[in-house]
C-alpha cells in the first residue's frame, strides 16, 4: 500500500500563506509529492506529520553524522541552555574546541568560526584576496559552496550556457545575482590538471586562490584522479595562490581529518560545517597560521552574532567526543556498513536488470543511472535524471528516504538491521523501475 501525505500535503498549503515559496530552502522542493512535515527524528529514522517512517540517508544534507538527537549531544547542548546562548564576548568552550580541531586537523594552525558552510566559504575567499592581493578565484563546474552571488556560480551550468569543455563560461545559477558579482571567478573543469594548468597560464599573476571540493559531492560523489589534488597543490604553490578546500560535507564524515586525511593532501585554508557539530548551526576555517591572522594583523572583516554561539560549541565538544572515542572506531563500523550497503544495492540493480553505478566512498555515495562513472560535472550531467527520481520516489514509498539525485549519506545510527531493512526495501523499488 502507498503511504500517505494527506497531512504534509495540507500543512505545506497552509505553509505557503505565511512563509515564502512554503519552504526555508529552495532544496526543499525536491521532495515529492511536497516537501514533507517531520514531527521528529530519532536515530536513523524520521517520522512524519502522516505517521510515516523513514530510514533517512539524507540526514539534513548531511550533518547528522551521528543519527537524528544522538542523546550524549542533546544532553550536553540542554546543560548549557541556563547559561545563556550568545555573550557578544568569548567563553571557555571556543577556548576547549579551537585546541582539540587545531590538534587534530591537518594544516589547522588556528581556527574561526562561523554558523554556515556559505558564511564560511565568504570568509575563505576573502583571506586569500586579501593575503595575495590579486582578486581572481578559479572554481569548478559542478562544485556547490554556497547560494551567494559570488560563489553560486557554473554549479549546474546546462550545456547551451556553459560554454566548451576546454574553455568553461562562467554561468551565474539564479535570477537577481549582482551582474558583477562573478566577474573574478575563473571556471575550470575538474579532475583535469592541464585544464587547470592552463587557467594559470591564461591569468599570469592574477589567481588569488583556487577553492574546491576535494571530492566533488554536489555534482555527483566523485572521487579525484590518483594524482589530482597533488598536482593542484603544487600548482598553487608555482603560482603563489592558496588552495582551499571545501570540506563542508566531506569533513568529519570521510574520517576524522576529512578528505584531506583520506586523500593525503593538506591544503592551505579548509572550510568545515555540517557534521562537526552533529546538525546543530556551525562551521568553521582553519588553516596556515601566516593567513588566519591577518584578520588581526591586517583588519581582514569577519563578524556574526552568532559565531560560536554556546550550543553550537557543546555540541561540537559532544561530537568530538564520540567520533575520535577508541581512536575513532566509530569510522571503520560506519565504512562497513557502508560497504555491505554499496555491494549489496549494484547487486540489486544487476538482478533487476537495471544500469546503475555506485559512486562515492561507504559513508557518502550516489547511485547513479549513468552509463559509465563519471570525472567531473559534464559527465555527471548525463545521468537519468527521470530514473533518478522515480528510484528516490520508490524508495521513499517503501520507506527509505534519499534525495532526489539519489545521493545518500549514512550515519552511526544506520546498524545493520536498518541496511538490511533498506537493501529489501531497494529491492522491491526496483522492481517498480522494470
């Protein structure tokens, strides 16, 4: 039997009278057959207004690294509720958690903080013009890092607009951008050194810095080419531009130092948010000591009122606690679990006769319907977009929620009685794409 929406579909009507558009985020209209009404989540798993259970990969877009209200979490924020939540000054806990990440992470040599990846991403970008003196950024086709106008650029560029492949366009994704606000944004191809090689050369002595996801996850969990990020990082250094990197997503969920512990390469300034404080508002940069400072040394602006705000930090401190508890051993069991999950949904599709790629790494993946594993965004773009979203809608009518690009992230909280409830639930979506 089909679930029903019966009550998010009232409520979202309602919704629309009072709030913009019914939604807070745009992504949320994804959803079918409206963006849903949760009452609440635990765990694994999200019940909606219509008494309908979820097994969720979506996880907020990725933040709840450790299940919808992990209880050592809410107990350590509930603590601190008495206390106050933001003293336009400083508190002991900014002091415990700058020591334990710049311990912890690699390259992190000091640390601020900020309550969004976007807020983030801002901040980054404005280091790097500011300790290079030059103004140019290149950026990637199919790399998200923010809804700004400065940064929401070629992030899903159709092909009558992008431009060729060897010589990308610089196309601004939403109506109302600033007209010059992309005007420094250089836009390369990813996962091809000489593409990037040659916007260098192209820009001699212009490139501020050079920003990236350093596995691109918006555009379709790809991995980098054994090789990539080296060869970026050294092209930076020849050219005198900084590498950033924008583990907004990736960090805290590929393992406990991010992409870059996984991959090997330490970049000169990285963007944290989402997972590092398990769903509650906070992000953060870190990075060489020579670069952070200048937002004393030279008056380089950075504000927000709510910039380590006292929940924020308990909950990251909470966190932390956790991820790196028995020397991380919550990573491998997720990374297996993660795996069975991966193996066992490109079984299903092999036995149902459907042509499906599995992208991405255990604890962050995409199931692509796409005839051979996509490099970069142009070759991500040709996915089924249609089989996409009729698997996320037969997924989600057997209880198992992922998003509309059928990208899925996977928790603590995800045990094997929830993978295997969720490969027999893929197992009858499929049939319903035969």
């Amino acid at each position: 039997m089909m679930p029903s929406y019966d009550r998010s579909i009232a409520l979202y009507e309602e919704t629309r009278r009072h709030l913009a558009g019914g939604v807070s985020s745009n992504v949320r209209y994804a959803s079918v057959p409206v963006p849903l009404f949760f009452a609440r989540g635990e765990g694994a798993r999200l019940y909606d207004e219509d008494g309908n259970v979820h097994i969720d990969y979506i996880l907020g877009n990725g933040p709840a690294i450790l299940g919808h209200a992990p209880p050592a979490v809410c107990a350590a924020v509930a603590e601190t509720l008495s206390l106050g939540q933001v003293f336009a000054g400083q508190h002991v806990r900014e002091l415990e958690l700058s020591r334990r990440l710049t311990a912890l992470l690699p390259g992190a040599d000091l640390v601020r903080y900020a309550s969004s990846g976007t807020e983030a991403v801002q901040m980054a970008l404005r280091l790097v013009r500011a300790f290079t003196g030059r103004t140019k950024v290149i950026k990637f086709e199919g790399h998200y890092h923010g809804w700004v106008d400065s940064v929401y650029v070629s992030v899903r560029p159709s092909g009558n607009e992008a431009g060729p492949a060897e010589a990308p366009v610089a196309v601004s994704d939403t109506p109302g951008a600033a007209p010059g606000a992309i005007a420094d944004m250089v836009i390369c191809g990813w996962n091809d050194l000489d593409h990037l090689r040659r916007a260098f050369e192209t820009h001699p002595g212009d490139i501020a810095g050079v920003i990236m996801e350093p596995m691109m996850v918006n555009g379709g969990v790809i991995l980098p080419k054994p090789g990539y990020l080296e060869g970026a990082k050294a092209l930076c250094a020849q050219h005198g531009a900084v590498l950033i990197f924008d583990e907004v997503i990736t960090g805290f969920r590929l393992g406990l130092t991010g992409a870059q512990g996984r991959f090997g390469v330490v970049p000169d300034l990285t963007i944290f948010a989402k997972a590092v404080a398990a769903g509650f508002p906070m992000a953060l940069v870190a990075g060489r000591r020579d670069i952070m400072e200048i937002m004393q040394t030279q008056g380089v602006m950075h504000g927000g009122t709510y910039n380590g705000n006292v929940q924020s930090m308990a909950a990251a401190i909470a966190t932390l606690d956790i991820l790196t508890a028995d020397r991380g051993a919550l990573y491998p069991a997720m990374e297996a679990r993660g795996t069975r999950l991966m193996h066992g949904l490109g079984a299903l599709a092999a036995k149902h006769g459907v042509k499906l790629h599995v992208t991405g790494v255990p604890t962050m993946f995409q199931t692509m319907f796409i005839a051979s594993v996509p490099a970069n965004w142009r070759e991500s773009s040709l996915l089924d977009r249609d089989r996409a979203m009729a698997f996320s809608a037969a997924l989600q009518a057997q209880g198992v929620r992922v998003n509309q690009r059928c990208a899925w992230f996977l928790s603590a909280a995800h045990d094997d009685a929830a993978i295997d409830e969720t490969l027999a639930a893929a197992d009858r979506a499929f049939t319903m794409l035969v």
